[in-house]
C-alpha cells in the first residue's frame, strides 16, 4: 500500500505542505499568496494565461520519484520508493481532499487587510492544477483517472515530468487523459551529463527520456519543454541541445529556467550554479539560433526565457 511514513509526513508538513491522504500534498505556491496580496503573478500566467490566485500546487505521488536530480528542492533521503504500490487512494477523493486543502490554507488572507477580496472570493473554487510540487507524478498508476477527474470539473491541468515513463503518457494518450499542458523536464543536453545531472535509478534512463521526447509528436496537447540551466554544469552543448529537441517535433515551447538555490539543493548545490537572467537569455538565444525558432517571452523576475518555432495567439489562454 502507498503511503507516506510519518517521518516524511511530519518533514513536509514542516515545509507547510498539507498530505491529502495517504501520499498527496498541497502546496500554496509563492505566486498564489503573492496575487491575492496584488504583489505579482508566475511566469506562467503572463505565459499562458493560467490565474495564480486560482492555482493548485500538488502532488499525488509526494515521497515516490525514480531520479534524483541534484538541482531538486525536495528531501530525497525521505523517498518512498522508485515505484508505487498498485493500492493507492482514489483520484477523485485525492481531488476533493486537494480543494479542501487548498481551501482551508488560504482561509487565513481573508482577515488581511492587503488582500483582494474578489481575487480572494476566486480563490474559492481553484480552476488550475499544476501537478508538480514533489516526487515524480507519472508514477501514481491512476494518473490518466485523476486527469480526466480535473477536466471532468471543467479545470485545467499542467503536468511536469522527469520524461522516464514515456509508457504513461501514452496511457494518457489512449485513455484520452492528456493534461491541458504537458511539461517534460530536459535538464541534460547528452547521457554522461544526464547521469551526473538527474541521477536516475533507471538503467536505460537516458533511452526513456529521448523516447519521451519521440512520441511527443503524437501527443494532441500544448506541450513544454524545460530545461533547467545550471551553471558550469548544463549550460553548454547548444548543438546538442538541439539535436535532442527536434526529436519532439516543432510544435512544443521550450522554457529555459534558472536553477534556483532553494530547499535542499543548497546541499547539493553553490549559489554561483545560479545563472542569471542575463546568462539564461544568451543561452536561450544561441539554441534559438541553433534551432531556427525565435525568443517568444521572458519572466525577469524568475530568470525563464520562453522559445517557439512560431509565437501563436492561443498561447495565452482566457479564462473567466
Ligand atoms: S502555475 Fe506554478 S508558479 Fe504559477 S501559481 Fe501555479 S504552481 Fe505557482
Ligand atoms: S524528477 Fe523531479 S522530483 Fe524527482 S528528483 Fe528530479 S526534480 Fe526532484
């Protein structure tokens, strides 16, 4: 059965995460606080258009992922497992319990004087999963229910991946559960960098994540490509780069990030592997050049740097 020692659950209650559950957990995210206090927005809403205000932080698998990326935020010394057990809790009681969640976190802004109450009204009824948090979601084996659970209450979901398990995307494919946008994470230009960088447990984990990228092409959703830059370690290899990313067709975005020296990566990592904004533009324009595709946006405030063949008018979604 899939469940979350108590040792681990205590650890991210003490992050202030909340376990829905028996292995999920809701984050109020930095940006979801920050635009109900009208103090700014992620990067992705002035991307893609998703409300943070309305936004979902969470994770159905929070103590299970097969890699261990050095550039991770989460405690990996907690992990559960590299696979989940088959008894896990139900999609649609992990929904409710994350609404519920979600919900009672962000009771607190209403007594705030700095709060936007209509934001706050919003805030409600949460319109946007992002299933990402911590741990690695393609390993929870209801993921295409859960999904399909999201849509069903006419919400929209963004999943990031670690790009290992190409075989559940493309249960999603065929069981019609494709997220509203699918991330995969790209963090190595070649294999020697990909075992140094995401230190898999997989054996063949480099041969996962270039099939990940080979069938995004049949994949009939918006689809992002991130990679997180990291300095002197992974911000080289422009060619390479590139050779890896046109396996995933040209109708994918490629966000180019900064690594962040936050949570438990400042064990693994320097403060110096943090590039700048300016290091992560110079880098996104020379694989831009490299691919023929074009600099499409840019968030300063979160060093992140946008790339498309072709900008398109849909990209910023509306919601009401
Ligand atoms: S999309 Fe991500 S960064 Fe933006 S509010 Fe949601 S969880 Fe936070
Ligand atoms: S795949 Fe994601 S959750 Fe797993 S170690 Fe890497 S960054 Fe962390």
């Amino acid at each position: 059965m899939a469940r979350l020692s108590e040792k681990h659950k205590q650890a991210l209650e003490n992050a202030h995460y909340e376990i829905v559950g028996r292995h999920s957990a809701v984050e109020i995210c930095s940006w979801c606080k920050k635009s109900l206090l009208d103090e700014g927005v992620c990067y992705k809403q002035k991307f893609y258009g998703i409300n943070c205000h309305r936004c979902c932080q969470m994770t159905p698998s929070a103590g299970w992922c097969d890699q261990n990326c050095v550039f991770c935020w989460r405690a990996q010394e907690l992990n559960e497992g590299i696979r989940m057990d088959a008894d896990v809790d139900a999609p649609k009681k992990i929904v409710d319990g994350c609404i519920k969640a979600q919900i009672r976190k962000l009771s607190g802004f209403k007594g705030n004087e700095k709060t936007n109450m209509e934001k706050w009204k919003q805030a409600q009824e949460p319109m946007h999963f992002a299933i990402s948090l911590t741990g690695e979601p393609t390993l929870y084996p209801k993921l295409p229910k859960l999904i399909k659970e999201i849509h069903k209450r006419e919400k929209t979901s963004f999943l990031v991946t670690n790009g290992q398990h190409p075989e559940m995307l493309l249960r999603l494919k065929h069981e019609n559960a494709l997220p509203t946008q699918l991330y995969i994470s790209v963090d190595a230009p070649t294999r020697e960098l990909h075992t140094k960088i995401d230190k898999s447990t997989n054996k063949n984990a480099w041969e996962r994540l270039n099939k990940t990228l080979e069938i995004l092409p049949e994949l009939n959703c918006r689809k992002v490509i991130r990679i997180t830059l990291i300095k002197d370690m992974n911000d080289c290899c422009v060619s390479e780069y590139a050779q890896l990313l046109e396996k995933a067709g040209d109708d994918v975005m490629v966000e180019v990030k900064a690594y962040m020296f936050i949570g438990y990566s400042r064990k693994r990592m320097e403060k110096e592997n943090m590039p700048t904004h300016e290091e992560v533009m110079e880098f996104s324009k020379k694989l831009a050049q490299e691919l023929g595709w074009n600099v499409i946006d840019e968030g300063v405030r979160s060093r992140v740097v946008l790339l498309a063949k072709k900008d398109f008018k849909s990209r910023i979604m509306k919601f009401n």
